[in-house]
C-alpha cells in the first residue's frame, strides 16, 4: 500500500462504524467512508466534539452538522497549500491520500532536467497541477465543472502560483483529448482521476467499468516521443489495482518500455496503527 505519511496538517485519528474522525489543521470533522466496516470504540473525544459533522440522510445525500468550522481555511503539505471547504456530500475539496502521487510527480519532474508539459484530466481542485507546477514543469488542466476549476486556481494562488505556466480549461476530458489529437499536441506526463459514474455536458453517460479502457486508450494518443510518466487514479472499490497497472501496460507499457506500478492507496489511522484504504492507483514511468 502506497501511504500519504508525510502530512502535518492532516491526520486521520480514528475511523469505524462507517466514518472516519479526521484533522484538517485544527478543525476535526467527522465524515462517512464506506470503508471503514470494522468497530471503533470512540475513545477519542473528539469523536463527540467535532466542529463538524456530516450526516447522511435515509433519502439520500445529507448534510454538515456544523459548529464553529469556518467556511474554509488553509492546509499545507511540505511546499504545497490548498484551501479546504466543507461541500456537499461530503467532500472537503482535497484527498489527502493523494500525496503520494503528488510526491511522485513532483520527483520525477525535477529528475527529468528537461522541460515537462504535464496533462491533467478530471483535474478536480488541481492538487495534482498545484504539485506539478510547482515542481517546474507546465500544465493543462481540464476538468468540467467550472466551479472546481475556479477553486483550482485558487489553490494555485495559495502556493505561490499564479504566475506559473497552467492553462485553466473547463471541458469534457475526452472531447478535449479527441481536440488536442486534431490539433497534433502532445504532452510528456499524464494524470488521470476519472469518476466512477458520472454524465457529460451532453447527457452522456460514464461508467468507470466500461469507459476506461477506452479512454486510457485515446489518452496515450496525446503522449509525446518521449513521455515520462503516467498516474491513473481509481475510487471504485471493486477495481483492483492490478487492473490499472494492466491498462497502463498495455496501452502505454508496450509502447514505451518502461515500468509500471499498482497499489492501493491509504491513509495511516493514529488510534489504530493501520491504514485505511482509499481507492488504487497505477503508475507508468520511463526508463530514462
């Protein structure tokens, strides 16, 4: 399991029952992860004292049961700063497992010692472009809301980055992909961070199951002569990791050589001593 250790702002103190008891710099929310399946015995107080809390509802959905949480706030990781906000079904804006692709990329862009040109799909509140760009290399980030991409640059802005080489492109990822075929662009990284369902500008369906392959597939399309790495996120519990890192061999390994990785991602539980899972991921990288 690849584990998100080096966080000071973050810290998963307990999780059970179907939640999870976390610190985001000093503010204690206690959220749902359906992962969590085993018994905890809350010895931890703030179990009851949270600053915020959210609920489910039997209907679907549900809401924060907030006290005196701010609307947001920053946290910080080593270099890098977001801003963190409780959102609707339950999101805050940031998967502090992630980290560890963060840390990723960040290395082998500063080892590369050449100019990357970095793509980020599904691209979200752009952790992953914030880690790339302050890493030296330049990107794209594309994603379809126009909300997250507003909250993205805003992240940027946190670490220092307004500035830096980053296209802001609000978008449907394959019809942005197919675009940037045509237009003969390529890139030297990609990040992949697909939901596991969701529907397009268009109406159009997206099964995780029955779309990545083929999306993987046409992403490779827009890989340079001499790409660097790939990073392919997976929420969807019932995929294995060894499925990412089949896809990245096949579509990517095969063509460039290289080496590829998979392993399930995980946060380290203070009261516990484990990790909790949070989803897979896949790495292709080079071998230069």
């Amino acid at each position: 399991m690849w584990i998100a250790e080096g966080w000071r702002d973050y810290e998963l103190l307990d999780c059970g029952g179907g939640e999870k008891l976390e610190r985001w710099d000093r503010q204690i929310l206690v959220r749902p992860d359906p992962q969590a399946i085993w018994e905890t015995d809350h010895a931890d107080p703030r179990w009851h004292s949270a600053d915020a809390r959210y609920s489910r509802s039997s209907t679907g959905g549900g809401h924060w049961d907030r006290k005196k949480v701010p609307e947001s706030w920053p946290v910080r990781y080593k270099e890098l700063t977001f801003q963190v906000k409780p959102m609707n079904f339950k999101h805050t804006g940031l998967f502090p497992e992630q980290a560890v692709n963060w840390d990723f990329a960040m290395e082998q862009i500063r080892r590369a010692d050449r100019p990357i040109r970095v793509l980020n799909l599904f691209a979200y509140t752009g952790a992953a472009t914030v880690a790339c760009a302050k890493a030296g290399a330049s990107v794209c980030h594309v994603d379809a809301a126009k909300g997250m991409v507003a909250w993205a640059r805003e992240n940027a802005r946190c670490s220092g980055l307004e500035d830096a080489p980053i296209r802001w492109i609000v978008d449907d990822c394959a019809k942005f992909v197919e675009r940037e075929i045509r237009r003969g662009k390529t890139y030297d990284a990609i990040i992949m961070d697909p939901p596991s369902y969701g529907r397009g500008p268009g109406g159009e369906v997206w099964k995780l199951e029955e779309n990545l392959y083929p999306f993987v597939r046409l992403c490779a399309r827009v890989l340079s002569d001499k790409p660097l790495f790939v990073i392919l996120n997976s929420y969807t519990t019932g995929l294995a990791p060894s499925v990412l890192g089949y896809i990245l061999q096949l579509l990517v390994g095969r063509r460039f050589g290289g080496k590829v990785t998979w392993d399930e991602l995980g946060l380290p539980c203070t009261a516990s001593g484990m990790a909790l899972p949070c989803g897979a991921a896949g790495r292709w990288v080079s071998g230069e």
